[in-house]
C-alpha cells in the first residue's frame, strides 16, 4: 500500500471577503440587463424584416400596375389606329368620311374607358390620357363636319399621342426601342 501524501497548502490563497448578505434585487439585475438586450435585439430584427417585406411588396405592386399600365397604352394605341386611318380618306369630303365615323366613335370608347382605368392605377398620366381623348373627339367632330384632318386637330391629336406615351414611360419606365 502506498502512503498518502502529506497536504499542501493551495498556491492560490482563498480568503472570504465578506459574509455581507447579498442584496434581494442583485439576482435579478443580470436577466434584466439580457431580457432588455435581447428585447432591444429582437425589436431591430422585427422592424428590419418588415422594412424589407414592405419594399418588396411595394416593388411588386409597381410591377403589376407597370404591367396593366402598358395594357392600357396597347389598348389606346390600337383605339389610335382609326385616327391615322381616316387621314388618308378624309379630304375635307364628309361623303368619305362618313362610313368611318362609327369606328372613330368606338375608338373613343375604348380611349374613356382606358381613361377611367389611368384615373386609377397612374393618376400622373390622367391629364395626358384626357388630352388625348379631347384630341380624338375634336377630330371625329372636324371630320364629321367636313374639315380634313391633316390640319390643327390632327397635329393636336398626334401631339396627345405622343404626350400619353411619354407620360407612360415616365410612370412605368418603359424604354423606346
């Protein structure tokens, strides 16, 4: 058998330094001061990811109004098409004319309702949108009176086309190619 060692004194002096009691409110300041960071933490979280989910959702909805918005300038292109039309038949003779003058009205139509949807989705393209309908009606009446349209209301009508579709542009960032 082998004998014990003899004890040596620890080379680390161990001293009590006070046998004060300890205050109620001191186990409690620790967890306090890592809930409050862990709160403070969680709140910058939270308003980071929300932040964020609201420019996506803002990215997206411009991108489905982008979209319907082109829709809209399709639709008043094609209702322009009657327009450029009647420009080669109207010489100021509402005989010529007069077999058009249905079409240029439901070209209108299409051009209001287009108008009411703009009033909607691009409010900043309504004044446009409204000069291009006043433009359209203007040469429909001169057409149906009689007045060629390679004059003032043409060039009104062809300047209202042009401002609708930089307006457009403007609204939905669409390039001309």
């Amino acid at each position: 058998m082998s004998t014990p060692l003899p004890p040596t004194p620890s080379p680390i002096p161990i001293e009590i330094i006070s046998n004060t009691p300890v205050e109620w409110w001191s186990s409690f300041v620790t967890p306090a001061g890592a809930l409050l960071g862990a709160a403070i933490g969680g709140a910058i979280a939270f308003i980071s990811v929300r932040s964020s989910d609201e420019r996506k959702r803002l990215a997206d909805d411009r991108r489905q109004w982008d979209s319907k918005l082109l829709d809209v300038h399709v639709s008043l292109a094609l209702a322009a098409k009657p327009f450029y039309a009647t420009r080669e038949h109207n010489i100021g003779d509402t005989r010529h004319i007069a077999p058009l003058v249905p079409a240029l009205e439901a070209s209108i139509d299409v051009m209001e309702t287009q108008l009411t949807i703009v009033k909607m989705i691009a409010p900043d393209c309504e004044s446009a949108v409204q000069a291009l309908v006043n433009a359209a009606t203007a040469s429909k009446n001169d057409a149906s009176n009689g007045t060629p349209l390679v004059g003032t209301s043409y060039s009104a009508f062809e300047t209202a086309e042009k401002t609708v579709l930089e307006s457009f542009q403007k609204r939905a960032r669409i390039e001309r190619q």
